[in-house]
C-alpha cells in the first residue's frame, strides 16, 4: 500500500496564478483532510470530507476549494494565489468510526506539498 | 472548542539523556490524545495515542506518554534519545464523537552527541 499521496512535492506560483493540489489514499478510508503547516502554529485544518460526496470548511478555508472526486481523491485548489498562502500542505485520512479499533481515530498524512508564492 | 498548547518551542538534547515534552489541552469534553512525529521533510507519523483504559500510554520508538485528567497533560517522554530523535513533535486532540484533530504549535527536539 502506497498509504497517502500528494502531487506535486513542490511548486512554484507567481501572485494571481491557479494551481490543483492532489491527494489519493488507497486504504479505503472513508475520511480525508487538507491542512497547511507554518512554523510555530502547527497545523490548521483548511477543508475536510467526512466521507465520499461531502466536503465542510475548516479552521482557515478562505482562499481555497475542495473537491472529494471520489472514495480516494480529494484536491485542494488555489484559484487565485497570494504570498499568505506560501506554505506546506499536507493531505491526510482516516477511517474514525471503523471496525478496526487498532487505527480507530488515526489520521494517516501525505508527504505534503511545499509551495512558494512570489 | 478545544485547544492544545506545547509549553516548549525547541528542546535541545544531548545523545543517551532523557526528554520530556509537555502537552496541555482544554475542552468542555472528553477527549482522545494524539502525539505525531515529523521527521525533516516528510509527513506526520503517529508516535502513540490514548483512546482509553491506563493512563501511561507507550508508543513506537521508545517513547511514552502519560495522561493526566486533572491536569489536563499529556506529556512526552523518552528515557534515552538518539540522534535519529531529531525532529518535530505534535500533540493533537479529537473529543469524544468528532474526528477532527486540532494540533499544537509543535516542539523541536535537537539531538547532539
């Protein structure tokens, strides 16, 4: 199992650009989450997808688009960048009301995604 | 709302010498706790997690946290670190009936020979 995957790694964008971050986990989890990570404030939550056809705003979701394309897939899309939004963005997933009680409550995350916006 | 504060920014350690990072949290409910890993460059990894039952939790690479209701804590620690210890360390909470994880500002642990 490859876990969680997000493309690209890293990205560039000049102010006003557009960009699609993609994220896809093959555990069958029915939950999935993008957050962004800036040093000393942890991580925030941008959007979330309880399950597969539902997405709701998180802590910080101004700026920012989701869609929950299917089980697997979840994108984050900038539509217009602005230097703010230079940071790291991690994608994560988990199964919180599943039978296994081993992982119950886990979140599994991506690599993350390291974009700059000048 | 819950919140979670790590009372340390950076740890600075030496190689064999123990650690303890220090966790609070507040919530109107109960709640479950959470401590993350990350390495540099590269996701999160869940290092140990309290759901319920005994209160000393221990998790993957030696290290163990204790939960403390009273005082709200949720404290980190390792008898011995590695330099292969050297990272960022998260403390995360849900509550009860939620899934959602609210995260703390991270603590850096520096390991030096």
């Amino acid at each position: 199992n490859a876990g969680v995957t997000q493309t690209p790694k890293f990205q560039v964008l000049k102010t006003g650009q557009s960009m699609t971050l993609q994220c896809a986990q093959d555990m069958n989890h029915n939950s999935m989450y993008w957050y962004r990570q800036d040093p000393g404030m942890g991580l925030r939550l941008i959007y979330y997808s309880a399950s597969e056809g539902t997405t709701d705003k998180g802590e910080v979701p101004n700026g920012y688009n989701v869609s929950r394309l299917n089980k697997r897939e979840f994108s984050l899309r900038l539509e217009s960048a602005a230097p703010s939004q230079t940071s790291v963005y991690f994608c994560a997933s988990s199964d919180p009301y599943g039978l296994q009680s081993v992982t119950k409550r886990e979140q599994y995350f991506g690599p993350g995604t390291r974009l700059t916006v000048t | 709302a819950q919140s979670v504060t790590q009372l340390d920014s950076q740890v600075p350690v030496f190689e064999e010498a123990p650690v303890e990072l220090r966790c609070n949290y507040s919530s109107s409910v109960s709640v479950y706790l959470f401590w993350y890993v990350q390495y540099p460059n590269q996701g999160l990894q869940l290092l140990l997690k309290y759901l319920s039952g005994s209160t000393l939790v221990k998790g993957i690479n030696g290290f163990e946290a204790e939960f403390n209701k009273s005082q709200t804590s949720f404290h980190l620690r390792k008898p011995s670190v590695h330099i292969s210890d050297t990272a960022e360390y998260f403390c995360a909470v849900t509550p009860w009936g939620d899934y959602k994880l609210s995260f703390g500002a991270g603590t850096t642990v520096t390991v030096r020979a």
